[in-house]
C-alpha cells in the first residue's frame, strides 16, 4: 500500500471511529430541556446515577445535570434555593421542608432501605438500646439518621431527652467514637465501615430494622410536570437496568461517585435496597409518623395530619409514566 492510500486509511477510520463513538453516546440534542438535579444519597439514588453513567436521558429528550452534597438535607437546600429543580433527598428533611412552609412536591418513592446500625466501642458495655440513657450519641441532626435513632430508643421505652445528642457531620462519627468523644455514633451506612477501621478490635454495633429510610425524588417551585415526567421515564429505564444487571449498575453508582463511595460499600449495601419509584399509602403514613415526631422533637409550625402531608404528593408525572405504581389518594 503507498504512503499517502495508507494515511487516507488511517484518516477514514479514524473518522469512523468518532462518528461511532458520538452515536454510542447518545448526546442529547440542543434544544432538549435542561433539568438540574441534585443529589445526596447514591444508593438510594442509584437509578438515577445509572442514568448518567449509560447516558440514557437524552432517549427522553432531557438534558440532566447532577449536583452532589454530602447529605439528602444540602441537596434539599439547593432544591429549595433555586440551584436545583428535583432532588434526591431522605424522608425527614422533606417532612421537615414541608411543616416549615416551604414550596416542595414529592414525586416519587425510589427506594427503600431498613439495615440500620448504632456505632459503638466494645468497652462502652452497650449491649442494647436499653443500655443507650444517659450515652452520648453522636449523629448529624436534620437527617434521617436522627429519626433512626428515635426508633431506636423508642424499641426500649426512651426518648432523645434520655440521652445527650452531639451534632456532628457523618464523616466526623468514627473519629469520635475513636477518641471517646462519644458513646455511640449514628450515622449513614458509607461511613459504617471507616468506623470499624478506627475502632480495630474496639468495634461493636447494634443492628435494627425498625425505620425503613425512603429516597424521595422532590420537586421545588422551578421544576415543570414536562421535564420531571422525562426524568421518570429515564429512570424507568434505569431500574429496567438495574434489575437485569445489578453488577453493571454497581459500578455505574460507584463510577459515579467519583471516590466518594468504596466498592465494597457498594457491594455489600446496595443489595439491600429495593428500588422501584412509587407513591404509596405506606409512604404518606410514614410521612404522618415523622411529622409528627419532628412538631415533638423539634418545635416545627406545620399541620401534619394527612390531608396537608396527602397535599405535599404530586402524582401526576408518575401516573403519566407508570400508574400503578400510585396507590395513594
């Protein structure tokens, strides 16, 4: 072959290669609507997280950005602020969102999650919630792991005035518990595996399946049905994925997360969550309960009897995708 056939061959295939590669992409095109959404749990946001990693928004005409925070209660924030139009956020700041007037919508259920633990040190004698008055328990206020540990102490007749509560972000409870700050620390599942490193042959837990954490996917005043029923249908597909290969969306959740998660976090937790978007009676009665707790606990204005939490739901865009994944009325 000569000099300049075998570089014109070079150049073609080279050309094929990029035209092949844009297709395999699938980018969305220019006057597709540009949807913000803001996320503080990858877990229970996995679908989501998948949806990005394989490039699937663009099959429904939405162009997705991704905002990670460190909690569900920051990504709410920028929900609530403006930054964002939808975020993935906990149940409770959303409860709390809703009882103190703010403009929020809950669109869908996406996963549920029960594999609860309270952190603790071998030499602290903790061997039940009941052991747990008078401790001083660290955790991040305003986040569904305070709500957690208020099902735990009431598993064993107490209450938060039993106990001392210490505010600390979720990253700062193993280090805590390693220097005796505290007596117990409860704080998200991504952090249960630094604290067992910290505390070496220190390490104790109590483990508790009595609060299922919800990952709600909320809409703030800036959201529009359209584009939120887009981001639904992608996500539909995502959890078709998700479902047919939980290995590949482990690593889209992982790759995702950009060092934040650890593989064998991923591994070993993801499994135990159950995804699927919906809007549920259960899920409004959970919301009631929180509530509830949150006017007792913290002193919050709202009403939260059903009909003003029942309020709060906005089914349309998941009835548009999927109807019987809404049950409740």
């Amino acid at each position: 072959m000569s000099r300049p056939r075998a570089v014109l061959t070079l150049l073609l295939a080279a050309l094929f290669t990029t035209l092949t590669t844009a297709c395999s992409s699938s980018p969305a095109a220019a006057g597709d609507p540009t949807v913000t959404i803001a996320g503080g749990d990858y877990l229970g946001g996995a679908p989501v997280y998948l949806a990005e990693d394989h490039r699937l928004w663009s099959a429904e005409h939405v162009q997705a950005k991704l905002q990670a925070f460190p909690t569900g209660r920051d990504a709410l924030n920028a929900v609530l602020g403006g930054q964002a139009q939808l975020g993935i956020v906990g149940d409770l700041p959303a409860v709390t969102a809703a009882l103190t007037g703010r403009e929020l919508r809950v669109v869908a259920d996406l996963s549920r999650f029960t594999d609860w633990r309270l952190l603790t040190r071998t030499d602290r004698g903790l061997t039940g919630f009941d052991r747990l008055k008078g401790r001083r328990i660290g955790l991040p206020q305003g986040t569904n792991v305070e709500y957690a540990l208020s099902r735990m102490l009431a598993s064993a007749g107490l209450t938060a005035a039993d106990v001392q509560i210490v505010n600390l972000a979720p990253n700062q409870i193993p280090a805590a518990l390693a220097r005796g700050d505290v007596d117990a620390g409860a704080t998200f599942p991504s952090f249960y595996d630094a604290t067992r490193t910290a505390l070496g042959e220190r390490y104790a837990e109590l483990r508790f399946a009595g609060y299922t954490a919800r990952t709600l996917l909320v809409a703030g005043p800036a959201a529009t049905d359209t584009a939120t029923t887009a981001v639904l249908r992608t996500l539909l597909r995502a959890q078709t994925e998700l479902t047919a290969d939980p290995a590949a969306a482990r690593r889209a959740v992982l790759a995702q997360s950009g060092g934040t998660l650890q593989g064998g976090y991923v591994d070993a937790f993801q499994p135990a969550y159950e995804y699927r978007p919906t809007l549920s009676a259960e899920l409004l009665q959970q919301l009631q309960d929180e509530a509830g707790w949150a006017k007792a606990a913290q002193g919050l204005p709202g009403p939260a009897d059903r009909a003003a939490l029942l309020g709060r739901l906005h089914p349309a865009p998941l009835t548009a995708v999927d109807p019987a994944a809404v049950t409740v009325h």
